[in-house]
C-alpha cells in the first residue's frame, strides 16, 4: 500500500502497489513505511491506538529519497495518524486529529490535556489503511494525481482521496499559478 501527500495544501492521495517489483523477490514483512520523496530531511511522528489506550511516538528522521519503518508487524488497526515536519523547508504534514508529542523523541500515552502534562498538542492526518496488514506511505512535494492500485497491480479500488485543511482552489484544475 502507497500512499502520497503532497506539501503545502496537504492533497493526499492513496494508492496502492508501489515497491509491487521488489516485493516479489523479497519475503514479505507487515510493517507501516513513511518514503521522504522531497528534497529535505523529514521528521515523523505516528500516533495510534494501542493496548493500554491512545499512543503518539517520535521521532523518526527520513532522509531525502529514504524511507522508515514507523511500526513494525501486521498492522493491529484500520487507523494510524502521523505528523511530518520538513525539517529545512519547515512545512508539515498534518491534520485534525490531535495527539501530544514534544520536541526530544518520545512515547507518550494518552491524548487528553497536552499542555497540562507538560507536551505540545500537534495535529496529526489519519492514514486508512482499509484493515490491510502492510502499508507504505509517501510524502511528495509534486504535483499529482489521485491514483489507486490495488495489491495485485491492476485491481482499482474504492478511491479514498481526500482532502485536509486544503485551501479553495482558485483554478478548475486544481494546479498550483505560481
């Protein structure tokens, strides 16, 4: 499972497939994967729920072109949300689902009263990952267009695209004027 964000209006797109080739001559491993396809060093933060209750944890760093694995085995849930900063260009990928985190790496259990427990209350985006036990996860700074393909590379799903804190477009397109 991919799925892209581009920076700046947060347009997310899903899809499936990517790294489909090198899936196939590879064992397969459950895990939840964040690839940096920007020019900047990224830092992620993901957040979840987990046994003992809600969870938020960070901080992984993505280099330009790389990619982390932010949780590791089949995937328990449906939902995870996640927090991206560019740590050079100082954008973010993020949302309106919030979480604690706080500046040094951290696990921090619970959502509730933040700043009264001396954290920062951070929007976070929430990822579907449609109850599929492996997902991978792009963040773009390009143009794009909302694309899914399913695991057997070819089989079009449900469309889930859709749209965080994106400002009006003012162009029938949707393309950036500048």
């Amino acid at each position: 499972m991919v799925t892209s964000f581009r920076l700046g209006s947060t347009l997310l797109l899903a899809g499936f497939g990517g790294f489909m080739a090198m899936a196939a001559s590879t064992p397969a491993h459950a895990e939840l994967r964040v690839c940096n396809e920007t020019a900047n060093l990224v830092s992620l933060a993901l957040g979840y729920r987990a046994d003992r209750g809600w969870m938020s944890e960070g901080w992984w760093q993505a280099p330009p072109g790389d990619c982390r694995t932010l949780y590791q085995g089949d995937l328990q849930r449906r939902f995870y949300y996640l927090y991206a900063v560019d740590d050079i260009g100082g954008g973010a990928w993020d949302g309106q689902v919030f979480m604690c985190t706080r500046d040094e790496t951290f696990t921090i259990f619970g959502v509730e009263d933040c700043l009264a427990r001396g954290y920062e209350r951070t929007g976070f985006f929430e990822i579907d990952t449609q109850n599929r036990s492996d997902w991978t996860l792009q963040l773009t700074e390009n143009e794009g267009v909302p694309s899914v393909v399913g695991p057997d590379l070819g089989e079009d799903l449900e469309d889930p695209a859709f749209l965080v804190d994106a400002p009006p477009s003012s162009t029938p397109d949707n393309t950036d004027t500048q």
